[in-house]
C-alpha cells in the first residue's frame, strides 16, 4: 500500500472514500492555537482535511503546558503556528498549511476571510473583542463557523455541549459575547461549543502587571474536548453532505 494514503485507512473504512477525498479538498481556518484551537487542527489533519490555515501571534510560555498541544519544556519561546505547521506536515505530509503568525485586528479578519474560499472556520480566539468581529464578519460573508466559548473553570467533559449561541448558559465568555452580538441586533444563527456546568470555585486570580487581567483556571483535558467537538462539527458537515 501506498506510504501516502494508507495511514488513512481506517478513517477510509469509516467514512468511505468518497467521503475521505471531499475532506481532502476542504479547506478550513482555525484562529487560534491555543488550548482549542491547536487540537482542533491535529483532529482535522489526522482525519484528512487537506487544506489548513492557522493563525496565532503567539509563543510557547511555561504556564501553556498544563493545557496546550505545542507547549513542551523543549518548545517554549517558540512561535506556536511554527510548531503546529511542523507537526501538522509530520502526520500529513501532503496537506496544503497556511500559517500566519500574527494577532489580528478587525480590519485584518477582513482580509483573511477574503483572501482565500474557506469552507469552515474554527473560531479559538480567547480575547473578546477580535472573537465578536470574527463572528460578524463570518456571518456577513455566510461563512460556516464553529465558536468555542470558555473551558476554563469547567471539569466535567460529558456536560460539553454544541448549540446556537442563543441557548448557552453558564459562560461567562459566552455570556459577554450574546451582550455584545445583541448590540449588533444579533440573538441568534451562530454554532458554539460549551460547558453549562458550574465554575469551579476559587479560580479566577486577579493579577496586575501595566494592566489588570484574569486568570481562569484549567485543567488539562477540558480545552481538548473542545477542540474535539469543534472539529467533530467540521468533519461531520462535510460527512453529511
């Protein structure tokens, strides 16, 4: 058997050929590769999404290795779309990998959802504000999307949940962000991935450096569960069809 298909094998006798070539044809963008965003891209290239675009203006730091694919004593100060593309080519060498290493701004999501005809985007953006203009400007451009809200402060993997963003609850990221859509005169249409379970207390810290900011405490399996089911939603759209 040939060295460059047969580790497909087994998706092929799940899924059917057929099926296993349109996913090779599919192209998605995952913003963010962190706790979610980098699982969910092993998870798409592993089931044989050929085409992959992967954002993250980010580099491995110590506090990353509770949760994060790349993050390893030998990776950190590295960039994390450097580590995520190597690995990526190292289990699928013929995929088709994008990488931009940057944060982006409103005016950039603009740019990259245009620049390319994306079958599906993963949003695992962390930061409220480029999270909300993603999503607006996904749903301007009638691009499919799945959302992940928060996994910090969550322990229990089987209350993970898919739903419009209009029937979440018990999120605070999600919470903020329906505030924030509905401004935009917005209350539903938009896929995402929670938890309803209950915060875990203590685990916000408040810390201050120039700026406030918090701290959520995780665990290491939540963020990859996650990013399972954002890629599960991805894989089965196109298994559907």
């Amino acid at each position: 058997m040939n060295n460059n298909t047969d580790w497909k094998i087994r998706t092929s006798l799940l899924l059917g050929e057929e099926k296993l070539k349109k996913l090779n044809d599919v192209n998605v963008l995952i913003v963010g590769l962190g706790g979610v965003g980098a699982y969910t891209a092993e998870y798409l290239c592993r089931a044989g999404i050929g085409n992959l675009t992967i954002i993250d203006g980010d580099k491995v730091n110590p506090s990353n290795r509770n949760r994060q694919l790349p993050a390893l004593v030998s990776t950190t100060g590295k960039r994390k779309t450097e580590i995520v593309a190597a690995r990526l080519y190292d289990i699928n060498p013929c995929a088709n990998i994008t990488t931009i290493d940057e944060f982006i701004n409103d005016e950039r999501i603009s740019e990259i959802l245009k620049s390319q005809p994306f079958d599906y985007v993963v949003d695992a953006i962390d930061t409220l504000s480029p999270k909300l203009h993603l999503i607006l400007n996904c749903l301007e451009l009638n691009l499919n999307l799945i959302s992940s809200m928060g996994a910090g402060g969550k322990l229990d993997p089987a209350q993970t949940k898919v739903a419009d963003i209009s029937k979440s609850f018990n999120c605070g990221l999600a919470r903020a962000l329906r505030k924030r859509l509905h401004r935009k005169g917005i209350y539903k249409g938009v896929k995402v991935v929670f938890s309803p379970e209950e915060r875990k207390a203590p685990t916000i810290q408040h810390k201050y450096a120039d700026v406030a900011y918090t701290v959520i405490g995780t665990v290491s399996y939540m963020p990859s569960v996650f990013g399972c089911y954002c890629a599960a939603e991805v894989i089965n759209h196109f298994y559907r069809l």
